[in-house]
C-alpha cells in the first residue's frame, strides 16, 4: 500500500500522520495549536495530570515549531495569566488567539489542535510522532 492509498478516507489517522509528516518535511516545523484549560491546565482542580502534554509542547518548542493558545476567554486579565503561565512552564505561546498565517481571517490555523474537547489523545499520540521522527532526523545537525 503505497502512502497516497491512506488519502483515500478523511478521517483516517494514518492519513493524517502522514499529511503531518509530509507537512513538517515541507516546512521544517508545525503549527501547533492547543487550548488552555483541561488540555495542560487542570482548570476544574479534578487532580488531572497534564504533564505530558506540557513535555510535549516543550519539546516542539525546542524543535521551533510555532505554538498557538486558543482559548475561549475574553478577558484581557485572564488571557495575560494563562500566557505567564504557559511562559513559566516553558511553553510560551508565539501567538493567542491569532493565527500565523491566513491573517485577516477568522479562521484559526494550525498542523494539529490539542485540545480536550478535540481528541486530545490522538492528536497528541500523531504529533508524538512526528516529534520523535523531526528529533531523529534533527539528530548530529545540532552545532556542538
């Protein structure tokens, strides 16, 4: 089965890891998307553990790829604490609730959105991998 097989069906997850492979062989980075609350932060204080995801998007950020927080508050206050926070964890965000490209649109762009109401899991799970294979192929081109 050749690459261009999995194109075949939409919602395919492998058609999607390889459309996110395929995109950071293109550009050398992703866009990553991510919500705020209950996606690395426990906003409800349900004892949830986001450290994953947190590790996740540190390593993306040490890879340079774009981060993006979306998050559906309004307020200035809060929007700046969730920013200082996301700073402080290492994972401070290149832009919120603005896209890096399509500007003048509405619409949000990203790669790939992790977000609890979005399946966090999945998405998480594919950008996992292509972290592992942009750390592999980044892998002795570091300057020593």
């Amino acid at each position: 089965m050749t690459k261009f097989e999995f194109y075949r069906h939409p919602f395919n997850n492998s058609r999607c890891l390889i459309r996110l492979i395929d995109e950071y062989h293109k550009h050398k980075h992703l866009v990553v998307g991510f919500d705020f609350d209950n996606t690395v932060y426990d906003c409800h204080e349900l004892g949830m553990d986001y450290s994953e995801v947190i590790d996740l998007l540190k390593e993306c950020k040490e890879l340079g790829f774009i981060l993006c927080l979306y998050t559906a508050d309004t307020s200035d206050e809060k929007i700046a604490w969730k920013a200082k926070w996301c700073e402080e964890m290492g994972i401070g965000p290149d832009y919120i609730n603005e896209s890096p490209l399509m500007n003048g649109t509405k619409k949000p762009f990203f790669n790939i959105l992790l977000d609890d109401r979005a399946c966090l899991e999945s998405a998480y799970s594919m950008l996992k991998d292509v972290v592992e294979i942009a750390k592999q192929e980044n892998y002795g081109k570091q300057k020593v």
